[in-house]
C-alpha cells in the first residue's frame, strides 16, 4: 500500500514514519507533508495514496484544509495531540483517531482496521460488477466536441483515452489530438461500454487498444504504455489492478 503522512512536528513525523515501516514493511511512504500549503501542491500534482495519515493541527491551518480539497480521499488515521477534534475526524470517515504520542499497538490496530477495510471493499466492488454485467445497457456511442467556433463528432472506436489535467477532462483521439469534454472521470465510467475502457486510477480511462505496453511497478501495481504516448509515468492503482488484468484477459 502507499502512505502520506501530514504532520508539522519533524520529530514526530520521523518517528511516525520508522513505526510505520516497521509494522507494515509493504507501505510505500511517498511524501511527508508539514504543512497546507505543501499538501495542496503535492496531491494537485500526485496520484492519491491508499492511506493518509493526519495531523490536524498544522502551523499554517487544520488537516481538514487538505482533505476538503479532494474529490473522493481515501481513508484516514488521524494522529494529533488533541482529543478536541475526534467527533470532527469521524464525520471524514477517519480510521481511527491516535492521539500523540503515538502508541505503537494503537497504531498496529490502526494499520489491522485499514487492511480489513480495503479487503472488505475489494469483495463489495467485485460483487457490485458481477452484478452490473448481467444487465444489458446501452453505451454512449458519440461524443460532440467544440473545435473553434465548430462543432465535431468522434465515434468512441476513434478514441484512445481520456484524461484529467487540471480539472478538466479531455478526449484524445488514436490521431493524437485531444479536445476538451464536459464529463467527469465517475460520469464516463457509467456510460461507456466496459468491455471497451477501463479506468485504471483517477485520471485516466483507456481504450484497450491504446494499451502498448505493461510493466510490473512497486507494491503489485503496474506501470504501463499508452498510445498516443503520454509523457508522464500512468500507473494503474492498486485496488483496480486485479480487475485491469481480467479486463485484458476477456
């Protein structure tokens, strides 16, 4: 699983870090954030992790500033020195609510609940598809963009992917060229045929034919290449790799 840890306390966050390593040898820690503004500009520019751990005081604002800034965050451990907020922590769904110092066993259960969570939800999401896919559907077919002062049509054969960049999602053809849409990622995975595309994290939902190449990536994710080629690293989410397989397997 990956990790961030926002805490502005530097000792505390080390410490946070080596229990956490030490417990949960498979968490990936991608980034220690000390501060709301810091965190704004990492999750902008970062995949969301599978956990966060949260401090809420921080010296610039509350936690609460940074999670209220993500469309769907995922679960949270709250650590903080105050018991002040915890009826506040629940209402975001939080995990569990540690106060400082942190206990190690506390913190152990903490990282047992989170993993009964996920497996929990793993199990829902397959039951749900399973469900899905015994009820015929019509799927979008078309999609109309605005080319200058034109409008234009493109036949869903005729797309690779789609993508978020800075809150707006576009369409990009096998062609290469990409126009902006007025969906969102949770809308098009309703109304495209799933044999076709799949969504394999938060930003992106591929084509199977703009899949090139796949890579095996750190904690049983994987990485892979699309057409038109992207620059940037597109890794398929953990909790959406099983079924990204089957998908390609159908």
């Amino acid at each position: 699983m990956t990790a961030v840890i926002i805490e502005d306390e530097d000792i505390a966050s080390r410490r946070l870090r080596n229990l956490i390593e030490e417990l949960a040898p498979n968490c990936e820690i991608l980034a220690q954030i000390s501060s709301v503004e810091s965190g704004h500009k990492w999750f902008k520019n970062n995949e969301l992790p599978d956990l966060i751990f949260l401090d809420i005081q921080l010296n610039d604002g509350y936690g609460f500033d940074i999670i209220d800034q993500l469309e769907n965050h995922p679960p949270i451990i709250f650590t903080t020195a105050y018991n002040e907020y915890a009826i506040r922590g629940f209402k975001y769904n939080g995990l569990d609510y540690l106060l400082k110092p942190i206990d190690k066993k506390e913190l152990q259960k903490a990282l047992q609940k989170y993993t009964k969570t996920i497996e929990k939800s793993n199990n829902r999401f397959t039951d749900i598809e399973a469900i899905r896919h015994l009820f015929k559907k019509e799927y979008k077919r078309r999609f109309m963009v605005k080319v200058g002062n034109q409008f234009s049509t493109f036949n869903v054969e005729d797309i690779a992917y789609f993508m978020a960049d800075n809150g707006v999602i576009f369409l990009r053809n096998k062609k290469g060229r990409k126009f902006p849409i007025e969906y969102t990622i949770d809308q098009l995975e309703e109304i495209l045929n799933p044999i076709h595309f799949f969504r394999i994290n938060r930003k992106y939902m591929v084509s199977v034919e703009a899949v090139k190449e796949i890579h095996s990536y750190f904690n049983s994710r994987l990485s892979i290449k699309i057409a038109p080629n992207q620059e940037e690293q597109i890794i398929v989410s953990r909790e959406r790799t099983t079924n990204f397989k089957k998908w390609l397997d159908t």
